[in-house]
C-alpha cells in the first residue's frame, strides 16, 4: 500500500490518499504507537463506531511499515458512503498527520467476513504437487472478499512519483463522488508474502486474525508479543 520509496530527512515528502494529504514521512509502527493512537480521545468515537479491530502484519511481528484496520458496517441500500468516507479521511489525517503512522483501513459488513486465512497444513494440502514457490492461497468465492476501501493513493518522495487509482479497476465500483470503492477480489488470490507468513507459522500456537481495539489498549507491550502469530525460524521481535 504505501509503495516502495522511502524518503530521507533531506527530500521532498508528499503522500495523498483519498482527500487527505500529508508532507511528513511516518515510521514503523510499534506497540506504543498503536496504543498512543487507539488512545486519541479525538478518534475514540470512530474506533466505538466501527467496532476497529487490528489486523495484517502487525499481528505477526513489526516489520512493516503500515497498520491494517478493520472497520465494520453493516451496509445496505440507505447507507451514506460519503459519511463513512469522511470517517476514514478523519482516521488517515489523524494518524498521519498527528501520530506519524501510516493506516491501511478496510470496511467489511461483518466481522466474519474480513480475511480469514488458511491454516499452514490445509495451504499445503490445496497446494499438492507443486514446488513451494508455485503455492497459492485463493480467497474463494465467499463474502469476505468483498470490502470498502479509499481508492487512490499518491505518494511523492523527492522527484519521483508513485500513484495508483482504484477505481479505474473493472472489478471495483465507486460509491461516493471522491475516492471510496468497493471492492471485489473472488477468485483472486493473497498475495506471495502470505503464502510465506503462513508457512513459517509455529502450528503449535494459536492464529490471531484480528484483535479487537479494545483488547488491545487493555495489553501491555509483553502480552501482546505473546500473542502474536510466531514464526518458527524467521520470526524476530523489534
């Protein structure tokens, strides 16, 4: 999501998703960070709304540069994107305009339905006969491949630019005048990186999906740590 240029202390910073723009460069994130920002009586509201639950690559060690989000809404033929919009526009300013974190929101209408990966023994099972590189973790045809997201994303470091516009995708529909769409990935598969996530998996443990915001704040650093979904060899704490 937030591409693959980093910037130094020396260039030019510029990053846009949605209608929210920022010129200051966000961090890794980390325990505190999360909390400091779950904490932010201004966004409190929100996260309560939404029902906000912590998921993605923080839920197996730091090593990323964004914090996925999932907010829940149960949507129908009456409800008001451009209000949910405006939402998450509240939630991107925040962190990164405030907090120096860098989000990854997406609105799902149940929690059920947000991405629920397979175990590492059913990936090898549906993967049978092929070389591990070739492995593929498909999303199926089920309910949680359908979700809400900010579709268009710019981010400037020095003279380069990177961009990206959703919605310009045929399987994805825009639901406000600005940049909310919803999004349609039946029969598209994860990503590698969660196919190799999945395989160093410790089976003995316990696979964290999400975690709701509450149950998070309510932690210190070393329960969480402990909770995350440990990697056998490559697994590393920052």
């Amino acid at each position: 999501m937030s591409f693959d240029l980093t910037a130094d202390s020396n260039q030019v910073f510029n990053y846009q998703i949605g209608s929210v723009t920022t010129s200051i460069p966000w961090s890794r994130p980390s325990f505190e960070k999360i909390k400091s920002f779950f904490e932010d009586d201004s966004i409190l509201h929100l996260l309560e709304k939404y029902n906000v639950h912590l998921t993605g690559g923080c839920m197996w060690n730091f090593n990323t540069w964004d914090i996925d989000l999932i907010l829940i809404h149960d949507w129908d033929e009456f409800t008001d994107w451009n209000a949910i919009e405006q939402d998450l526009n509240i939630l991107n300013d925040t962190a990164l305009n405030k907090h120096k974190i860098l989000l990854d929101l997406t609105v799902f209408n149940k929690i059920d339905h947000s991405f629920r990966f397979p175990t590492k023994s059913q990936l090898i099972e549906c993967n049978k006969g092929k070389n591990e590189s070739e492995y593929v973790c498909e999303r199926g045809l089920n309910e949680n491949s359908v979700f809400v997201k900010i579709g268009y994303i710019k981010k400037q470091v020095g003279e380069e630019i990177q961009e990206t516009s959703l919605n310009l995708n045929e399987i994805k529909k825009l639901l406000t005048e600005n940049y909310l769409c919803e999004i349609d990935v039946r029969n598209t598969p994860h990503s590698y990186k969660i196919v190799q996530k999945i395989l160093t998996f410790d089976e003995s443990g316990k696979f964290i999906h999400h975690l709701g915001y509450k149950e998070f704040i309510a932690m210190d650093s070393e329960a969480f740590f402990n909770i995350q979904n440990k990697r056998t060899l490559s697994f590393f704490r920052q």
